[in-house]
C-alpha cells in the first residue's frame, strides 16, 4: 500500500506551544499549564488534513528517537537550543501519538531521517514536513496546499550541497562563513552532477581553510546537512551510515581538507 510519511515533530511541537498558558497562583507564584486536549485536537486536526489530501495512503507518523547520531559528528550541533525550554507536557503528547496512531521511529535517527530513509519513490510514497530539510530528499512532496511536488535527485542534492555552505542556524551548525542562499547557489550554478558539486563546495572550504583556522570541518558540515536517504541507515546494527562524499567516474575517492 501506498504511504505518506510524515514528520510530526513540527506540528505537535507547534500545538503543544499553542495549548501553553501562563498560570498565576499568586503575585509571587507563576506556573505554565498546557491544555493537553487542546493540542491533541489541533494536531489531529493537521494528520486528518493530510488524509484528506492522500486518502489512498496509509499515514506513518515520524518521530526521532531521544538521542541522535549527529551529536557525535558535530558537537554543538542544536547546541543553540539547549537554553530553551520545550512546551510543557510534550513528552506525553509524544507518548500520546505513540498509542494512538501508527507512529516508526530508528534508533539514533531524527523524525526527517527517518522519513528519508523509509520512502520509497517507487511504490509513490509521499513525504510531508514543514520542516525545509526535506528538500533535500528526492521523491515525491507534499505541500501545505494539497499539491505533490517531485523532487528530482539533482535538485534535492543541489538543496543538501546549498546547506553545506550556509549551514542552518535553526539545527546550529554554521557552514562557511560569508555564504548565505544567493551566495551558494551562485558558487553552484553550471554544475551539472553531484561530483561537480561536491567538488566546488570542497574548494570553497579549502580557500577558507587557508585564511580562517576556525573554519569548521567541511565532513562534520555535510553529515550535520545530510537528511539520511534510502540506503543509509544499517538496521542491523540499528545506526545511520554517516555520508561520504561522491568518488570520481574511476572510483577514485576525492580527499576532504583533513585527508
């Protein structure tokens, strides 16, 4: 059966925070309450939309598992969000989703990796997030509309080549520094396979090296972009295979800067 793997992490993250609520006890006593039915509803309301859309699909919820392989690649990876707090109750609406819908989670894998790994483009799964990461996972999209958009394997790997350069300040890792959008797509433009890419990301890396020290490691980067894909994951070993970067037409392997 055809389906539609969706990351719920946005959209419960997003009900939870709505459903929050100051609470006064006293002038001197504040607490957060959540309204635990509240965010059920608003997130079952987003999961029935998405049925409505696909109503030829079985629909996986995706959720990632507590810890996450890419904290060992890239330590202050999401390190920017530790000073943040999440919505109070979220673990049990988390729990809730687990007994009440058919939830897949992997071991050491995030919600988007997870989605990544399991869709699969010939048997016209589809893929549905909020979260931007996943254009970088061909196949076939979802959008907020209603509408699937195909995601050709160029144009997703254009997308994770592009992140490698500007980093995300949302997962907290940085890329290279002076390289927004505009600018890395512009470094890639001509390109016309992922060699070719790969190869003009290293040297922008490289250039940098040379003049900044503090230049982050460009492996470290590329794992931290890297929404995991079909292939990528040992499920015997239960951990993801990190990437390695593209080998010539030869088989040549194409060293990093710290090679």
């Amino acid at each position: 059966m055809k389906k539609v793997f969706y990351d719920i992490e946005p959209d419960a993250y997003r009900a939870m925070s709505s459903a929050e609520y100051e609470c006064e006890w006293s002038p001197e006593l504040w607490t957060y309450q959540t309204n635990l039915d509240e965010a059920k509803h608003a997130v079952t309301a987003e999961i029935d939309r998405v049925k409505k859309f696909c109503p030829d699909h079985e629909i996986l919820l995706a959720l990632g598992d507590s810890s996450n392989f890419r904290y060992s690649v890239y330590s202050d990876y999401k390190s920017n969000r530790r000073k943040f707090r999440k919505p109070a109750g979220y673990s049990i609406l988390r729990q809730w989703l687990r007994d009440t819908f058919e939830v897949i989670s992997l071991p050491l894998a995030e919600a988007d990796d997870v989605v990544g790994i399991l869709a699969d483009e010939q048997n016209e799964d589809v893929i549905y997030s909020r979260d931007k990461d996943l254009k970088t996972i061909p196949g076939n999209h979802l959008n907020a509309e209603g509408k699937i958009e195909k995601i050709q394997q160029f144009d997703a790997d254009h997308a994770f080549y592009r992140t490698i350069l500007t980093g995300d300040a949302t997962d907290g890792f940085p890329g290279l520094k002076g390289f927004g959008p505009v600018t890395a797509t512009k470094l890639l433009d001509g390109c016309t396979s992922e060699l070719a890419m790969w190869e003009k990301v290293r040297g922008a890396y490289l250039k940098a090296s040379t003049k900044d020290p503090d230049t982050p490691e460009i492996l470290s980067q590329a794992r931290c972009a890297r929404i995991l894909r079909p292939g990528e994951y040992d499920f015997t070993k239960e951990k993801p295979i990190e990437w390695e970067p593209p080998t010539s037409i030869e088989g040549v392997f194409i060293p990093t800067l710290h090679d």
